[in-house]
C-alpha cells in the first residue's frame, strides 16, 4: 500500500459534512481539523499500483462541500 494525504478547503460551514462524508466512505486512515489556509488534512491508503490522480479524482472531488485540494505525496517511511 502506498499513502498519500490530502489537504482540504471546505466551502463554508461545510468542514464537519465533509469530514463525516469521508468517514462514512470509509476510504481514509485518518481525518483531522486543521487550522489555517486549509480545514481538514486526510491521510489515504491505495494500492501500490493505484493511480492516485484517478483516487482523488473519483473518490474525493465528488464531495459536495469541497472547495479545493492540495495533494502530498508520500515516497518512504522513516
């Protein structure tokens, strides 16, 4: 598996819908409120074959609510 986080802007007021749509997809390890230029920082598990543009794609930015990502990705665990 290969992990990769995300940063997420919410439209406003939606922050908390965002964060239980993607707790309810069951498609993230963690979700964590954050403060700052971003609402929510999300970590993500796929497939070491997995296409993570297709992942965020298909998976993320289909949430009514977001406004706007920001993609890390993760080359090696230390």
């Amino acid at each position: 598996m290969k992990a990769f986080f995300m940063q997420i802007k919410c439209e406003l007021g939606q922050s908390y819908k965002v964060a239980s749509a993607i707790v309810d997809a069951e498609i993230a390890s963690e979700v964590y409120s954050t403060a700052g230029d971003f609402d929510l920082l999300v970590k993500f598990y796929i497939p070491e074959e997995g296409d993570v543009g297709h992942f965020v794609n298909e998976k993320i930015q289909v949430i009514p609510g977001i406004r706007d990502t920001r993609t890390i990705v993760t080359f090696r665990a230390f």
